[in-house]
C-alpha cells in the first residue's frame, strides 16, 4: 500500500469493533446490518445507466448540472439558466452526481459490514461495484470530468464541477481496507489517468485557481490522488502550495471563513471546507508536516477555525450567519469527524464532548459512528 486509510482508521475500527456491544453502536449497527442487506440485494451503478446525456454523447462520460442554477422563468425555453444561490435545482439528482455519490455510499456500507460483521460476501459485493463503475470496458467511467456541473445555455461544464468527486478520498479508503491487489491496481491506473487530466486539463487548472473551497478540494484531491497512486514528489508540491493558497487566504484571524460566509448555506459550505483542511492537515502529517498546529499570515490555525465553528456544533441555534436550508446529514457526519480529529489534535475535551452531541443529536443511527474515535 502506498497510503494508509485516512477516514477509516484501522485502529479506531478495530477498537469500536471490539466495543460493538455498547448501547452507543446499537442504532448505527442495526441500520449498517439493514442497509447492507439492501445494497447486497441491489443491482449494478453506473454511468452508462444516465437520465441526462453528456453533450459529448458517450456514455461513459460523466455528466452532472450545477445545482443552483435554474430555468429562467422569464424565457419561453428557459435558457440561459439563472443562478438561485443555495437552491438546490431537483434535476441534479438526475445527473451522474446521483449515481457516483451512490456507489461511495454503497461501497463504504459494504465494507463497514464486512470489518464489523466478519460478512465476506459484503467485501465481494464491494469490489464488484467498484469494477462495473471505474474499470469494466462496457460500463466503466471515464477518467476526466469535462461535463461536470454544466448550465444549460450557459456552458457544456466547468471546473467548478470538479468537486463533485471529493468523496473518492473515501472510497480509495475502502479499497484500501479490502486490499484487492487486482482492483487496487487497476483502480490506481484509472485514479492516474483522472489525475493527469485534472493537472493538464483547463477545467483542472481553472479550479486550480479558485480562492474558496473549491480550490482547497482541488489541491486536497490532487494531492491525495498522487500519493494513492504512488507520486510522492507531485503530492509534496501541492502540500507546500496549500498554506500560501488556501491557509493563508481562507482563515481569517478570527477563525472565520469570510468567502464561505458569504453563501447562502453558510455553515454548509465552512465546515465543507475545514473538513476539507484537516484532510489536507492528516495529508500533510503522511509527509511529515504540521498543519494542525501551523499559524497562518494572520496568525490563525486550524483549531481557531474549530473554535469559530463550536458553538453551532454544540447548538446549531448558536449560527447566525445566512444558512436558507437545514444542514444535510453528510454535513453532520464531516462536523463529527472535524470534531473526532480537532480532539486527536488538540486533546480538547470540549471537542469530544461536542461531537458525541452533534452525533447524537443529528445523526445518531449514521454509520459515520462507528468510524469515530469515541475514546471508549
């Protein structure tokens, strides 16, 4: 292996399985035992299976709308669409997003079932998800993101679409965890090809440039990417470019994110990007550096960042910055592993005691608890 897992810590698997009769795991593991027996039963997830066809017309290309644009009601045909900024436009769950984030979810369930439950079929059902959508010739993905997030009458897609694989940090995790040399080498040969085009390709190097989460997963992605694939060099580079692009830039002195509470989903999009910085921080600790105890121009770090964060994360209440919508679960599963990592970091007890109630209060039956670090 190149990498270990980042998100699925083997250690803290092994000691929550080894606690799996606590009261605390009951919800999460009854709900992993029944979803899992659902994903067994399902059928295959693909890109070739679309609703909405890439302009390309290949099915194997990747294709999703941006979210918040929509229809404008003043035009007979609608177009050129128009932005509602945090308004979700319901024909994105059309788009290949759909299914991609579909089958990360369904290959995390699976192999969180197979470590917690001993079940081998669940590893054997993973792996082949992960074949059909990445690597077999008739359904298989193709490795670039030219179609991603387009607006009708306005573009065929954009760098800005290139987040929408952030969570294959996650899945590389599961691969890694189910360690099969034939699915991990082929899926590292379609991961570098991906790379290559995110490093060459105008969409890449345009997001490459953006001065707000987008440009952090950018780099975080990338340089995750390089170290899967075995390019240590190239991941050092984007590590040592990250302080003075994304560090020095995104967190003001008083821990805020001044470009992510612009938003109209506000905590949404601060603690998509903080949980976007620790990545980068359990990154960068793979190579040696320190970003979780760094200081930025402004003299902030990442636990000012936590702190600007905490009171909402104790009561939700507490935020009262702009947030049109109520956080998604996906949004409270990253503010617990936030919370899980800034204790590691810190050894706060205020940051363990905040996510064992964020957890329980918004999501108490999420799988996302038994990859936590409960301190047990």
């Amino acid at each position: 292996m190149n990498t270990p897992p980042f998100y699925l810590n083997t250690d803290i698997l092994s000691q929550n399985k080894r606690h799996s009769a606590d009261p605390r795991f009951a919800p999460a593991l009854a709900r992993l035992k029944r979803e899992a027996g659902q994903r067994l039963r399902a059928g295959r997830i693909t890109v070739v299976d679309k609703e909405l066809a890439a302009p390309s017309g290949d099915p194997h290309d990747y294709y999703s709308t941006a979210p918040y644009w929509w229809p404008d009601p003043s035009k007979p045909d609608g177009l050129p669409y128009i932005q509602r900024d945090g308004e979700f436009n319901p024909d994105y769950a059309k788009s290949d997003r759909h299914r991609l984030e579909g089958v990360i979810s369904a290959v995390r369930t699976l192999t969180l079932a197979w470590w917690f439950f001993d079940a081998a079929e669940c590893r054997l059902k993973a792996l082949e998800l992960v074949r059909v959508f990445f690597l077999d010739a008739a359904t298989r993905m193709n490795p670039h993101l030219a179609y991603t997030q387009a607006v009708p009458g306005r573009c065929e897609g954009g760098g800005a679409g290139i987040i929408d694989t952030r969570n294959l940090l996650m899945l590389c995790d599961c691969l890694a965890l189910l360690d099969d040399a034939a699915v991990l080498g082929d899926f590292r040969d379609w991961l570098r090809r991906l790379n290559h085009w995110l490093h060459t390709h105008p969409h890449g190097l345009n997001e490459y440039r953006a001065g707000n989460n987008h440009g952090s997963w950018y780099d975080v992605q990338t340089a995750y990417y390089c170290l899967f694939t075995g390019d240590r060099a190239a991941a050092l580079s984007h590590m040592e470019g990250f302080t003075p692009l994304r560090f020095d830039t995104q967190i003001a002195a008083d821990g805020s994110q001044p470009r992510e509470l612009a938003r109209a989903q506000s905590f949404l999009y601060c603690n998509m990007n903080l949980y976007c910085f620790f990545t980068m921080a359990r990154l960068m600790e793979h190579l040696g550096l320190d970003l979780r105890n760094a200081r930025n121009i402004h003299g902030a770090g990442l636990r000012d960042a936590v702190e600007f964060m905490l009171p909402a994360y104790v009561d939700f209440n507490a935020w009262t910055h702009r947030q049109i919508a109520p956080p998604r679960d996906q949004i409270w599963e990253h503010a617990c592993q936030i919370l899980s990592l800034a204790h590691g970091a810190y050894n706060d007890a205020r940051h363990l005691d905040a996510m064992r109630k964020a957890y329980t209060t918004h999501s108490p039956d999420s799988e996302i608890g038994l990859i936590l670090d409960w301190k047990l």
